[in-house]
C-alpha cells in the first residue's frame, strides 16, 4: 500500500507553470478566479460534467490498406468525400470504408488545409502548393518554394494562408503564394487562422496574433508543457499537440488566451482536430476522443490504429483515422466513457535474475481503472490488485519464482472496455541489462557531409551513446 501511494501522488507541474488549490498545474503568473479574464469559460460551471456511463466510446471500424501510401493529413470535404495526402501525393476516399475514389502525384505533402474549395499544402521539400477543387478533383494552380527547411504546419482561411516554417517563423501569404509578412519566431511549428485571428507556437510558447493591422501584431502569449507542432482552432477552442508532451487546451477570449487543461496519452501528439465540442488526437500508438464542453478537456478513450495514427479527420461526426498505410473510419458511440491502460509493449529481463521488476502503469481515462494480477506461475505480484484513479499512475512489484529464463506473459484483467483480458510481455535479454555492450563497428556518414566514416563503438567508451536501429526506403 505505500508503494502505491507513493506512485499515485501529483508529478511536479512543468517548467513555467505552477500548481494551484484545485490541484492543476497553470501557467505562471496567470491570474485565476471567477474576475479573471482568462478563468472565464462563458459556460454552466455546474454542467460541465457530461453524463457519461462505462462504454467503449471510440470504435475502429473496418478499414482499406493502401500499399505504398504514408498518410499524414486530411480532411472531410462539404460533400462528404475524404481528402488524404501524405508521402504518395493526394486520394479522395469514401470516409466511411477508406476506399479509394481518385488519385494523384504530389510530392512529399507532409500538412495541409482547406479554405473552400481550395486545398493548402505544406511539404517537407520547401514547397508550398495551391489546389483547385472547383472540378471535384484536386488540380494544381500554384506551386511555389519559399525556404529551404521543412514547414511544420499550415492553416488557410479567408484567402490568406498561413505556414508554421520554422526557424524561418511563421510565413504570411495570400491565395497566389506571394509572401505578404514574417512572423518572427525560434521554432515557428503549429499554425491557424481564421478571419484576423492567428495562433503561432514558437518553440514552447503560443501566440494569439492580430492580422487586421498592417502587420501582424501579438496580443498575447502563453507558455506551453513542449514545443507545439500542430494548432487546431474553430474561433474559441485551441488544441496544442507538442509530441510526447500531449496536448495543451487553451481558449480565445477577446484579445487574451485562457488556459483550460492539459492531455497526457502514450504516444506522440502529431495531429488535433476539432468537431464541435469534440477533440481527436492522432498521437502514433492511440487515437483519442475528448471533450472540450466543459471547463477543463475530459478524455473520453482511446483506440488504437493498425498501424500509426498520423491524422484524424472529423466532421460533423464522421471520422477517419489516417493510419499510415490504411484509411480507417471511427465510431463514436456517444453517452459513454471508460477507463485507459496502456501496458508497456515488452518488459526485458536478464537471463537468471531474480530481481524485483517495477512495473508502472497509468490510468489515462476518464473513469477508475481497476487491475487484477490473478495468481501466476512465473513471478510473485504485490499489490495483487489496485484501483487507479483517472491521471493516477501505480506500480506493480513483480518478483520471479525462479531464476528467469525465456520468455512469458503475465496475465493482467481490467475494466477497461477495449483491455479486459491484458498481457504484461517479459522478455529475456541477449545479455544482461547494464552489462558492457557487445564491440559493434559500423560504416556510416556524419551529418551534413556524405562522406562515408567509420563509427566504432569503442571509441565512445564511457560517454552516452544512443543507437536507433531504423531503416531506408
């Protein structure tokens, strides 16, 4: 019982924010209360409870593989049909199978945005491209290069355009591409527009910008848990996906931002959407549904992708999950909500250890999360059993009977919808955990030369060394 409640307690609040009497982290110096002009919501403060009963409230229907493709952005256009883009150009897809209905060449299209019947997007190559939609396929009108990095993300509205371009800060542009103002930042990411309200995230920090002026003008700024990466924004509701920081909720009010809350999942928040009230995160292992109706964002679950949830497209309640390869349609089953566990992958162990294993696991829905470790033939479990709180992380202790060798699943049960029967994966390691790693030469380049070196792992005896096993296509 200590070891949980020591488990259980709040994790400090991150840097520039400070921890309040309810017990959540905001930002410093921020003023708070029922007078502050960023505590005010204009909501029912005793309403904001959604009435909600166990469920699973997000479902994964059955989706379409597209070979070859890489997903990384879309949209549900006003006629219903999808729009996705990624790696392999564009496709318009029937949002509620993912099959294909048109195709076409567009390089490396990494963000993109609608404004009417015009489709905005951004690459990894520099180049940013105009789209006509006018005929009911997308038709290149307007290409043009205007960094040399990556853009971050990129937002459209009202005939304006704006793009998230890094060190190069945010880029102003109007329908025909040409550049109307720079928006200076260290990291312009995350972008959005609508009418003469601009959000920008530079580095750590969102910025609410005025565009009616001459040139843009900010009117206020907060820091944010990360580096923003993509905004979502309907005119009040602000998301922030920061990677595996998780989201920031904020909202307009006027001429100021207002803090609501914070989103933590496993994964990396890539993408955020909005539908009314409703906010979907595609964050690489989860996709997860909240709600923004409130004064602070509840989480209502998660579903995992087949593959890795890049973008989740929304409107008017229908949704596609673009998950790599595939194209996959959700289910939102309103009412309902449910507990979240996301066991580790595998857990590794040395060959022979008899040592106490720590395992933690957090509870990221929106009900308490009950676990059960019922008796089992290869490790000893104290607690057996533990009731998680929504946020609350516990630790079980997981001790071996005998000396391990190969491979088991220890099983877990829980109440939540989507994991009832769970497995916690042991696996032994070549060697073991902490021992010296193996001699490893390898031929490789140093960045930003091509040219081919040598690397040798013995020669970085006794510094940090990360190694990433990946691969090239």
């Amino acid at each position: 019982m200590v070891l949980l409640s020591l488990a259980c307690t709040a994790a400090p609040c991150p840097a520039a924010f400070e921890r309040r009497e309810d017990g959540n982290c905001y930002p410093q110096g921020s003023p708070s209360g029922e007078d502050s002009p960023r505590g005010e919501t204009g909501l029912d403060s005793e309403a904001w409870v959604p009435e909600l009963e166990l469920g699973d409230p997000l479902e994964a229907l059955t989706g379409t593989a597209h070979d070859g493709w890489e997903f990384l952005d879309g949209a549900i256009l006003e006629d219903g049909r999808l729009l996705a883009m990624g790696q392999g150009g564009w496709m318009l897809a029937d949002p509620a199978t993912g099959e294909s209905l048109a195709t076409g060449g567009l390089e490396r299209v990494y963000r993109m945005d609608l404004d009417g019947d015009r489709v905005y997007a951004a690459s990894r190559t520099g180049a940013i491209t105009k789209l006509d939609l006018s005929s009911g396929t997308p038709q290149k009108s307007a290409s043009k290069t205007l960094t040399e990095g990556y853009h971050e993300d990129i937002s459209a509205d009202g005939g304006l355009v704006l793009v998230g371009a890094q060190e190069e800060g945010a880029l102003l542009l109007d329908d025909q591409l040409n550049l109307l103002a720079k928006v200076p930042a260290t990291f312009a990411g995350g972008v959005a527009l609508i009418g003469e309200v601009a959000l920008v995230t530079d580095d750590d920090e969102l910025v609410l910008l005025d565009l009616g002026s001459a040139s843009p003008s900010e009117l206020d700024r907060l820091p944010l848990r990360g580096r923003g990466r993509d905004i979502a924004f309907d005119g009040h509701h602000v998301a922030v996906a920061m990677g595996s920081e998780g989201v920031d909720v904020f909202e307009v009010q006027g001429d100021r931002l207002g803090y609501r809350g914070a989103l933590d999942m496993p994964g990396s928040a890539f993408n955020v959407t909005l539908d009314g009230d409703m906010l979907y995160v595609a964050a690489w292992e989860v996709i997860v549904a909240a709600w923004l109706g409130g004064e602070e964002p509840v989480v209502l679950g998660h579903e995992q992708p087949i593959q890795s949830a890049w973008a989740v497209a929304a409107r008017d309640g229908t949704l596609t999950v673009l998950d790599w390869g595939w194209l996959t349609p959700l289910k939102l089953n309103e009412g309902v909500a449910g507990p979240e566990l996301h066991p580790p992958n595998q857990i590794w162990v040395s060959p022979g250890s008899t040592e106490t294993l720590a395992v933690e696991l957090t509870n990221y829905g929106a009900f308490d999360l009950e676990l059960e470790l019922p008796d089992q033939d290869v490790v000893s479990a104290s607690p057996s059993s533990m009731t998680l709180a929504p946020g609350a992380s516990g630790v079980f202790s997981l001790t071996p009977v005998a000396p391990w060798k190969g491979s088991s699943d220890v099983r877990l049960l829980t109440n939540d919808p989507d994991e009832q029967s769970s497995r916690l994966s042991l696996r032994e390691t070549e060697g073991s955990i902490g021992a010296a790693h193996p001699e490893m030469v390898l031929e490789g380049f140093v960045p930003p030369s091509a040219s081919t070196e040598r690397f040798d792992l013995a020669d970085y005896r006794g510094r940090p060394v990360f190694i990433a096993y990946f691969t090239t296509w």
